[in-house]
C-alpha cells in the first residue's frame, strides 16, 4: 500500500533545519504587470490599475499563467458558458467577462497560485490596521533604493480588500553579466516576490512565499512600522503547529496522500524520519496512509509525530502540503483568492481550538496566561 523511505538525524537539529526554509514550490507573479517586467526605477503608480482592452486582459491571464482548471471554475462560479472545441481559454475568458466580473476576476487571482502560506502571530496588528499601509513606507525601500542589492525586500504596491491588506514586495536578484558603465554585476526585477497579507479580524498573519526567513523578515519589517515589539517573543512568534493542532485539524482532514512521520530514537538526540506515500487502489482513488498498519505502528506504538504530509480535506476538493515544523501549508494546484482566505480563516479557527493563541487578543477574547 505504501513505499517508504527513511532518513535519520539530530532531534535537537529539527526545527533549526526546518527554520532555514526550503523551496517546496514556485511563486506566480503577485505585482501588476504589463507585458514586460517591471523595471528599477518603477513604482506603484505605473502599474496599470484598468484593463480596458480585451489584448490587455489576455496579456494580464498569460503573465500569471493561470491553469485552466482555475480559469473553468471561475467561469462556473459567474454561470458562465465553457468554450467547446479548440479555443484559446484565455481568450474566451478575457471576451466573456464584463466590467465588474472581470474586476472580480483580477481580485481572485492576482496574488492566486501555487502558493505558500508561511504563519506568524503579530499580536496587536489588527489593532493598527489602518495605520499599516502608511507605516511601512518608512520600513521598505522602493525598486530604484536597492536595485543594486541582492535579496533585500521593496514595497511594490499595497491593496486593501475583502477586510485584508496585501503588502506587495518584490526583489532582484543577480544577472551572471556586467554591466560595462559600472563594472558591477546586472540585476534584474525577480517575479516571484511575495505577498503579506493581514487580516482586520484577526493577528494571524501570512506570508506568501516559499522561503521562510524572508517572511519572518518581512513581518518583522510590519510589526516595526506599527510599533509592536518583534524581539518579545510573547508579542510576535510562529504558532506552534504542535500535536495539539495536528488532533484538531485532524476532523477536517478526509486523508493523507503522503506523510513523514518522527519517531525518537531515545535519548533525545537522534530521531528517524519515516517518509511513507499512498498507493492508488482498485478504483484509482489514493488511499488513507492514516489506516495502514505500518504507519499507525509508528504512531501509536512507538510514540511517532506526523511532520509533514499532503493532505486532502473533507470540505470540497482542497488538497494541500501541510509543514508542521515551519508553520506554513503549500498548495501544489492553482488556488484563488476566495480558496486561500478560507483555508487561512480554517488554520485560524484550528490554533484557536488546539491552544495556538496562548497570549493573544483575538476578536475580543483578552489575553490570558499560558
């Protein structure tokens, strides 16, 4: 039923590991853009805020490579009717669509994608909500501030809507030519900046990108614009994916596709990391890795933790990468806007059931001790 691969290591090295990021994916382009990238020396103002044309709105679908399982489920959703027989998808899409529904449909995939959400609690954000956008001009650079610097962070844009701000951030990253005038190395705009997004009702915050050392940065960067200690870490911290949400998330979860599974090796300081992956049965379907027996020996006779796993949730066909040590999920299918706040209000409602808010003000709710 299962194919099985095991690594060991260092139990004390896990979560140091872990905090050093790991590309589990690829970023679509969150920022405006036209058909060429956005250069140095562009802000927020150039982009274009109206597509008034039906080549502007297909050129806007093909620079974010929208998958057509995405462009087909939002034209269901307007009752829209599908193309038949060979027809340019985006196309259809760009024609079909008026004024307001193709505003609706920019919202939706705009900052949409293969994404991941990295997690952190800021607390007293949603308090300073308003005082965000203007906040952070004094945290971030602009494009043309650091064009010549590798990997540092620059405001691109923000947007509010659907009671969420999106801080928009990009970066450049390095050419393997020079450039004759100045005999430093060329860079380039990077397309797979990220994307912060926080939420008016709550101080969970997310943070768009595969890397998590940039998102723990770039939060750092938010909660310093709006006055909130970011060094207390009572104040400002990842929220412990820990046993306690794994058994709350659990009655959302309709089964695992492929897991790790920890176990300790005693001693506390070597452990074995068990990888196990599903086999399709007889009618095609993915099995539950939660109901073979080699994997419910690890974890219910000898003491193993589930660390990550490719889940498929109960409520519709969300399927989704669940990281535990690092604090973040990974979508591997193209999601909207609409699908990533849901499962965002979902992690939210699960940290509150397991525990996860041990010092937090959360809609009303005082902080109260741990």
């Amino acid at each position: 039923m299962v194919s099985k691969t095991v690594l060991a290591f260092d139990s004390s090295r896990i979560f140091k590991t872990a905090s050093l990021g790991m590309r589990e994916g690829w970023i679509y382009t969150v920022c405006y853009q036209t058909s060429r990238k956005m250069g140095a020396g562009e802000s927020s103002e150039t982009i274009p805020r109206s597509l008034d044309t039906i080549q502007e709105r297909i050129q806007w679908i093909r620079d974010r490579e929208i998958a057509n399982t995405a462009l087909r489920g939002f034209l269901e959703i307007q009752d829209k009717d599908l193309p038949e027989g060979d027809v340019d998808l985006e196309e259809h899409v760009a024609k079909v669509l008026d004024k307001e529904e193709f505003k609706e449909f920019r919202k939706q995939f705009r900052f949409g994608g293969k994404q991941s959400l990295n997690f952190f609690v800021l607390t007293g954000i949603s308090d300073e909500f308003e005082n965000i956008s203007s906040g952070i001009i004094h945290e971030f650079p602009r494009a043309e501030e650091v064009q010549d610097q590798k990997g540092e962070p620059f405001l691109v844009d923000t947007e509010e809507f659907d009671d969420r701000l999106y801080i928009v951030l990009g970066q450049f990253e390095s050419m393997k030519t020079i450039d004759p005038s100045t005999g430093k190395p060329q860079r380039v705009f990077k397309p797979d900046e990220c994307v912060a997004v926080i939420n008016k009702q709550t101080d969970l915050v997310h943070v768009r990108t595969a890397e998590v050392p940039l998102a723990r940065q770039i939060c750092r960067k938010i909660a310093s614009a709006v006055g909130i200690d970011y060094q207390n870490e009572d104040v400002f911290y990842k929220p412990e994916f820990d046993q306690s949400f794994v058994e709350a998330f659990s009655d959302q979860i309709e089964k695992y596709v492929n897991l790790n599974v920890v176990v300790s090796e005693g001693g506390g300081r070597t452990a074995s990391s068990v990888r196990y992956t599903s086999k399709k049965d007889e009618t095609g379907e993915y099995m539950n890795l939660l109901e073979d027996n080699q994997v419910q020996q690890e974890l219910n006779e000898e003491g193993g933790e589930i660390s990550k796993g490719y889940v498929k949730l109960n409520d519709g066909d969300y399927a989704l990468y669940l990281n535990r040590p690092q604090s973040k999920i990974w979508f591997r299918s193209y999601e909207r806007e609409e699908r990533l706040n849901e499962i965002e209000e979902l992690i939210d409602d699960v940290l509150r059931k397991s525990g996860g808010y041990p010092q937090q003000k959360l809609q009303g709710f005082e902080n109260v001790p741990e």
